[in-house]
C-alpha cells in the first residue's frame, strides 16, 4: 500500500501523511472494540484488514489533490494550497464516509446468526471509517501544510513512472471523451450487466459458514449392538494408533462409552478428538483436516469391528455437534422407534446414492439388546418394600451411588459405594441383591422381579416433540453445503412415507433461514446509499451514475468467486456489501468534480472528462493501494483461510473489475443522467441537453 502511494506521488514526504492514518485510525478503533465489550475474532480481524485499505483512501485523497493544485500553481504556499485543495474536497471526503456508513449501518440490524456477524464487522469498519475521515479533515492537512514541498523529480525511475502514469491518465481522457459522445449506451450495457449478475447468481455454490481446518477434528466410533466396553476400549487402541501414524497428528484424546452424536453414554460407543500439527507444519493441501477427514474414511474401513466415522468441528462451536448438516428425520403419527429406523436407513441409502452428498449416516439403531427387569410392584409392597429402596439397590450395586461427603487432612473426599466388578459380571449376579424392607429384613430381589431380554433403541430423542432420529452427513467434494440442503430435499420428498417429515437443526438450520438473504441485503445496501446521495446533491437523478457504476463491480465479485472455486457465503455477502461501499466512492470522486464543474457553467461533455482525468489518479491511488492489500486474504493459508479467501477474493475481483473498466462506465452515466436532469418537458428550448450550450460557455 505504502509502495503504491509513494509511486502515484513521487515523494517520500507525501507518503509518509496515510501512512500516518492507518495507525491513528486501527489503534481508535481498538480502543472502541474494547469499550463495546467485542473480541478481536475472525469477523473483527477481517473487517481491520480490510478497513487498513479504506482509512487510508481519505488521506490519499487529500494529499492527491494538495500535490495536484501545488502543481497546477507553484507560486502557491504548502498551507494556501492545502486550504484550496481542502475547499475541493472536503465535500466528497463526508460525502465517501457518510455513505460508507449509510451502506454499514442498515446491515448490522439483521436479526439471527447472520445479523450477529454483520453487526462486528459493521461497526468494527464504521468506526475505522469515522477516525478515518476525522483525520482527513484535520490531521492530514496539518501534515499536508508542514510535510509537503514544491518538488517534482526531473530524473530517474520516480520521474518515469510518474510520466508513465500522466501518459496512462492522458489516455483514459480521451477514450472517455469519445465514449461520452456515444454514452446512451451506457444504459443497455448496464441492463446486460444486470442480467450476468442474474445469471451468475443462479450458478454460485451458496453456504452458510466455510468448514474451515480448526486444527483437529473428531471421531464417533460404534460397535455392534450390545457390545461390551471392553471390546469398545480394544477397537479404540486400534483406531488411536492408526491416527498416531499419521504425521500430521499431533495428539488424540479418546472418550470410551460416550457418544458426542447422541450425547449419551453407551457401552459400544467411543468419541476421540484428533489434535493437528500446527497450520506452518501442514502447508501441503493433504495436510488439511478435511484431507485426513477423508483418509480416515479410508483406513476406519479396514477396522472391521467398529464403523468410524470422521467429522469436522462446527463453523461455530455451540451451533452444531458437528461439520456438514444435521438433520431431524420426525415421526409425525408416533410411529415406533423400529418403524422410525426402517425409514431412516431408506433416507440414508437413497441419500448416499446421490452425487451431491457424501459421509450420510446416522448412530441409531432399533436392535440394542438390553435387560428388563419387570418388577411386581404389588409384590415388593405386600413385602414391605419401597421403589425408592429397590431402584437404590441396584444403583449402588451394579452402577454407583453417592453417599456423602467428608474432611480429612484439609481436603474433602466423596464416599461412592459400588459392588465389586465380580459381583456384577454376570446377568444371574442380579439375584444376589437384596433389598432391606421396612421392618428391618432383606428380601432377596428373585422374589419380587423377573429378567427379561428386550431389543430396542439406546436413546430415544424427540426434536419439537416428535420421536425424531438425528442424520449427520456432508456435501460431496467440490460441492457446497447449498446443493448438500437441496440434494436431502429431494431425497426426502422422494422416500419419506406419509406421517414422517424432516426439519433442519443446527449450522444447517441457520443456513436454511438465512437463505435468499444476499438479494435483500445488498438491496438494502443500495437503497440506503441512494437516499443519502439524494440527500447529499438535492437531486433523485444524479445519484444513479454513482449506484448504477457499482453493478460492474458486484459482476467481477461473482466472477471471482466462480474462478476461485469459492461459495457465496456468509463472508463473501459481507465482501459484497464493502465492494458497493468501495466501488460507490470511485463513482463520488468522479461524479462529484464533474457535477462542479457543470455548475460553473462548464460544458457538459468537457466537465464530464475534466472530471474523470482530474480524479484519475486519486481513484487508481486508491483503488490499487486496497487491491493490492487484499492479496495476502486472497492466496490465504492456515486458521481460517477459507473465511478469508472468501471475503478477500470477492472484494478484490470486484474492485479490480470496477477500478480498470468501472471507470469508463461511469462519465458515460454522468453524462446520460445530467442531460435527464436538465431536461424540462414542455418547455420551447431545453436547457441545451444535447451539448449546445451558448456561446458564452463554449468559450469558458
């Protein structure tokens, strides 16, 4: 960024006033993070890198245009030039900030998941924005007024690229003044690049929150039905030293009898999390989580034993239990758990078979072999026996009971009574228990109870009050979790037999509700930047050159994501809504000045390429200085590089898009929507909208 202020200007001195704004701006910024009680996490971090390129844009502006009238009057002081070019520009510096804000603000009032994300990152950049623009108007003109000098290199590199871009601005005046004499077609190129957005939108994988590599990921690993902890705890030695061999590992952690999927102990399942290496160990693509996620697949298979299952962390822990989606297959009519069963393997076979899915499986079984002991309550009260006594019975033998608490050498200690393993190995151990009555005799617990094998499901959960079973599953390799939700869709409305239904939960949930949100969201963007321009310049037509530039923009953003293999989510809509911020500011720098000039009396066609070749270098200034700070979000790597990738890559394609072909769009609007606002129907004689303007004012 410094780079290519110092290359667009010449001059160290001149460098060194942005330079000065970005950590005024990044460190007041901070400072009211704190005072708002937020974090520096990933959305706050995103929105700084990106506000760097934006703080920085006012400064630039302003010693852009103090060099530029220091040139057009050497006779002139440092501090009278400064005053003169602050004249200029002080209206398009409130004016970029203002609608920056009227662009942010409207989106942190989103409700749910999304609205939380869009609200840090609004005010993270509004407020970044806000330093920003304050030091425009005070501290860079200082600077500008003790800094700055009447120097212009005569020799050497610094003398060529300035030429070179005096060469580069020259010519862009003229295409634009050839393309101004032709600018009615201006609007069909706009429709039509209306209808690519149409059209790419239709195309772009859409998600919620990229899976992103956290440094570890989990295993559910499930025996057969009935199985022991013992033949549990020897299959998860297996599976640990298969994930020690693999060098990307670091570290597993393993949990026997409890299952993270059910969220239940069972004897036949195991839970273990797999701790990676550092991301700067892991720099090749088969090092990610989701590239061992998928080896694990492999080699879990030839553990005959147990089905593993791998799965990735949730975009956000506590949203989900796991990556992917969850969904809730609901029996609507009370069906029974085998009857619910039988159609959850019918869901996850067809759901299995489509392309657009991979990894669909669910822990639930119907079939897990128990014992019931059916106790004669009758009995055990003719006995003399309580409930309480009996269930407490069989706690403290075969399970384990608290009793109470005690002191001693300064600590407290818990006393747990449990029957020896020995005694409670086998089935028949049960009848060695007895049971104290209420005068004092023991009962034996053969005399009031009888053993009996059942089949049934280890956990039975409900989800909005139906019998429900949870099916965990993910999108296929190079699709996104979008067309994952559409594809279950489909399976379901094809298999699911009358009196069941499906409902989303979790990250799929969040997805499924903040669908078709981008259309809104941008439009709110939009809405509320063309109202404050229509504020700003006291006219509903001259804002339209400015908002209708953007739509070039928003295409190269959706190209981008295309190219890049990307999804249009949660990030990539948040980079979409700073690329209208963005793209806007270049319309204001150009629009604004050639709006002056018109006003002074100024030809139409002149003012509009006065305009576009006087603000040349300060829209290229900016507009580089940001792309370029965008590259490292781009070609990301390590903790969350996809939210990065996401929202660097839309951004960056955008304003390259809107930066070398935006800025040929926009004079020729100007021109058309000027000539609408000058034109007064019913009138003998226009007020010259065609060009001819007397001859006064030809001579100007």
């Amino acid at each position: 960024m410094v780079i290519v202020v110092f290359l667009f200007l010449g001059s160290i001195r001149a460098t060194i006033i942005p330079a000065v704004a970005v950590p005024v701006s990044l460190i007041g910024t901070f400072a009211f993070l704190l005072l708002m009680g937020y974090s520096a996490n990933t959305v706050s971090l995103l929105a700084l890198v990106l506000a760097i390129g934006i703080v920085v844009d006012d400064a630039i502006v302003v010693v852009e245009n103090v060099e530029r009238v220091m040139q057009e009057n050497p006779h002139m002081a440092p501090h009278e030039a400064t005053l003169e070019a602050m004249r200029q520009i002080t209206g398009p510096i409130i004016a970029i900030s203002l609608v920056l804000l009227s662009v942010f603000v409207p989106v942190a009032f989103i409700p749910g998941i999304s609205g939380q994300l869009f609200r840090q990152f609004a005010v993270t950049i509004s407020v970044a924005m806000l330093i920003s623009a304050l030091n425009a108007l005070t501290l860079s003109p200082a600077l500008c007024a003790i800094f700055l000098r009447h120097e212009i290199p005569t020799r050497g590199p610094i003398f060529h690229v300035l030429r070179a871009i005096n060469i580069v601005r020259d010519g862009y005046a003229r295409i634009v003044q050839r393309l101004i004499r032709m600018s009615l077609i201006s609007l069909p190129l706009v429709a039509l690049i209306g209808a690519g957005i149409f059209g790419l939108a239709r195309i772009t994988p859409t998600s919620f929150l990229p899976e992103e590599d956290q440094g570890a990921f989990f295993l559910n690993v499930q025996l057969p039905d009935g199985a022991s902890v013992s033949r549990t705890s020897e299959t998860m030695r297996r599976v640990e030293a298969i994930l020690k061999a693999m060098p990307q590992v670091q570290d597993v952690f393993a949990v026997i009898g409890f299952s993270l999927l059910d969220g239940a102990n069972e004897s036949n399942a195991a839970f273990a999390v797999a701790k990676l290496k550092p991301f700067e160990d892991r720099r090749a693509a088969s090092d990610s989580a989701q590239a061992l996620i998928r080896r694990m697949f492999a080699e879990g298979a030839q553990v005959r034993t147990a089905n593993i299952v791998a799965f990735n962390l949730p975009p956000i822990i506590g949203l989900s239990t796991s990556g992917g989606f969850e969904y809730q297959l609901e029996a609507l009519e009370g069906q029974d758990p085998v009857r619910l069963g039988a159609v959850m393997q019918g869901v996850v076979a067809a759901a299995n078979q489509d392309p657009r899915l991979s990894r669909v499986f669910s822990t639930f079984t119907a079939s897990n072999p128990s014992i019931y002991l059916d106790i004669d309550r009758d009995k055990a009260q003719a006995l003399g026996l309580s409930m309480n006594d009996v269930f407490t019975a069989l706690q403290s033998t075969l399970g384990g009971f608290f009793v109470n608490n005690f002191n001693l050498y300064g600590r407290t200690w818990q006393v747990n009574i449990q029957g020896e393993a020995a005694d409670r190995r086998r089935i028949d151990n049960i009848w060695q228990i007895q049971v104290r009555n209420k005068q004092g005799e023991m009962v034996p617990m053969r005399s009031i109870a009888e053993l009996r094998f059942v089949l049934g499901p280890q956990v039975i959960t409900r989800y909005n009050n139906y019998r429900s079973i949870t099916i965990n599953g993910a999108p296929a390799p190079g699709r996104s979790s979008g067309d994952a939700l559409v594809a279950m869709k489909e399976v379901s409305d094809k298999t699911l037999p009358p009196g069941f239904a499906f409902e989303w939960t979790g990250t799929a949930y969040q997805e499924y509700e903040a669908a078709g949100q981008t259309g809104p969201i941008l439009a709110l963007a939009v809405i509320f930047a063309y109202l404050f321009l229509v504020a700003l310049y006291e006219s509903w037509i001259i804002p339209m050159p400015v908002l209708l530039s953007v739509s070039i923009g928003v295409l190269g953003a959706y190209g981008g994501i295309l190219i890049a293999g990307l999804t249009l989510d949660l990030y990539a809509q948040i980079g979409l809504v700073v690329l209208i911020a963005l793209a806007a500011k270049n319309g204001i720098l150009i629009v604004e000045f050639a709006k002056e000039q018109r006003e002074k009396g100024l030809e139409l066609f002149h003012a509009a390429t006065l305009g576009a070749r006087m603000r040349f270098r300060s829209v290229m200034m900016t507009s580089f200085a940001f792309i370029l700070g965008l590259i490292p979000l781009v070609w990301a790597h390590g903790a969350a590089q996809i939210s990065r990738r996401d929202i660097g890559t839309s951004v960056f394609a955008g304003m390259l898009v809107a930066s070398t072909i935006g800025i040929f769009l926009i004079p020729m609007l100007y021109v058309v929507f000027q000539r609408l606002r000058e034109w007064r129907p019913g009138s003998a004689k226009h007020r010259e909208v065609v060009g001819h303007f007397p001859k006064k004012q030809r001579q100007h």
